[in-house]
C-alpha cells in the first residue's frame, strides 16, 4: 500500500465562494475530505460585501486604514460562514497567526479557519503569511480566474495567462498593481513578497469547481504555478 504524505496546506478562498450556501457546502465538502490526510488551514476573503461596506466607508470618509478594518470585519463574517458549514472546523476564526498554528499542534485534525488579519494587505497575503509560519507545503490561491494573466482578463480578453511563474516574476507582474482598501488584484503585492520570501509552493486556480481544490493539491491544476527555479 502507498502512503499519502501528510502535508501542511494554506488555501486562500476568494471572497466569490461566500455568496450562497450552496457554494459554501460544496466547498466545505472538498475541505473536510482533505482535512482526512492533511493538515488544513483556510483563510476566507471579504467579497463584494467587503467592497460595498469599504465604498460607503470611503464617501463618509474613512481614511484607507479604516476601510481596510471594515473589509477585514467582512473576511471573519465570512470565515463564521464557512465554519458553519464545517463539522471539524475550530469554531471561531483565528485572528493570529500563531495561535491558528498552535491550535492545530495541540489538537490536530480540525481545520483552522481565518480572516483578515491587519491593515495594508488582503487575505491572500494573510494566507501567504501562513503559510511561511507554519512551514507549509504548498499554498493554494483559490479565486474567479484560472490563474496569473499579464492583465486582467475580465477586462482585457486578449490577456495571457501564466502556467508556470518565478516569485520574482510573479513580484513584477503584480507590483504595477495600485493596494487601495478593496482593490481587486490576483495576488496583492505583499502575498507576492511573502511568497517570495518563504519559498512556498504556489497554485493560483480558478474554485467554479471546487474539485480543483482537491485536484491541485494531487498535484493536478490547470492554474499556475509558482516556484523558485531548482
Ligand atoms: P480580501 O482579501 O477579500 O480582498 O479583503 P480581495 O483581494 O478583494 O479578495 P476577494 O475579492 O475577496 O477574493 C477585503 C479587504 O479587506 C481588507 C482590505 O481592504 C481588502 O481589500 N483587508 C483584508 C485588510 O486590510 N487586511 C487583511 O488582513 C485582510
């Protein structure tokens, strides 16, 4: 019999995913299942909700970092959401780092689930975060784009996609990028450094199918990768 190498895996779900119950479930599913042979730590995004909350913020006029606490209280609701839907989740959002790492020393088995943590950065660069804390084997950045384009593809049809990316290209491509409280980038910046820094290996992959949650972390993706040249 083959055994499964238990990895440590980040997965930063886009704010998309808390839209209904029904994707939540579905994405529930997939992480229970992997929670079965590693050891999972999820970070949520804020979505449209984060985005509506920081606008009217912005016109009473809220300075950036206010709009950022206001969009990281929208990460934790969501966070709340998907613990709802999990039955072997912690049953509160970490709001440190070292205490979601702590958790699941002492524990095992569960998933620690988070949102936002401080102002400047989004939850990606929370999960990238993480991922360098607690030695992880591989993050995966779960979003509404089938991976790294050269512009945004929403936008610009035409764009190209990434399958395979350096940290210091991956750093290029999104430094061009403007960081305002709710702005929506791929990867932010600071994710992108962190995971430079860290040496972590990447996946951006689109979550339509949250199968490829699953499928990516099998080594499986049709996202792109990113990791240092050996
Ligand atoms: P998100 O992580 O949801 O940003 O955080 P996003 O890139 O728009 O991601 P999607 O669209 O959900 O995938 C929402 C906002 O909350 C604040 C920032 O203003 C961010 O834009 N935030 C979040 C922080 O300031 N710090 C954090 O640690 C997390």
């Amino acid at each position: 019999m083959i055994m499964q190498e238990v990895m440590k895996v980040v997965i930063s779900l886009g704010g998309i995913f808390f839209e209904d119950a029904t994707r939540i479930k579905n994405v529930a599913v997939v992480l229970e299942e992997l929670a079965k042979s590693h050891r999972l730590y999820v970070v949520t995004g804020g979505g449209q909700p984060a985005r509506d909350y920081i606008k009217i913020a912005r016109e009473l006029g809220a300075n950036e970092a206010i709009c950022d606490y206001i969009g990281i209280a929208a990460t934790r609701i969501n966070a709340k959401l998907l613990i709802s839907a999990l039955h072997n989740a912690y049953p509160e959002p970490f709001a440190e780092y070292k205490e979601a790492a702590e958790a699941t020393v002492k524990e095992g088995g569960n998933i620690a689930v988070m949102g936002g943590v401080s102002p400047g950065y989004t939850t990606d660069a929370v999960a990238a975060i993480l991922a360098e804390y607690v030695n992880a084997d591989i993050f995966i950045n779960v979003t509404s784009v089938d991976g790294v384009y050269d512009a945004d593809p929403h936008v610009y049809p035409n764009a190209k996609k990434y399958d395979k990316l350096t940290p210091k290209e991956l750093l290029n491509i999104v430094m061009k990028e403007e960081l305002k409280a709710g702005s929506r980038i791929v990867i932010d910046p600071v994710a992108a450094k962190m995971i430079e820094r860290s040496g972590v290996k990447t996946i951006v992959i689109d979550g339509s199918n949250p199968r490829n949650i699953q499928d990516a972390v099998n080594g499986k993706h049709s996202g792109t990768e990113i990791r240092s040249k050996p």
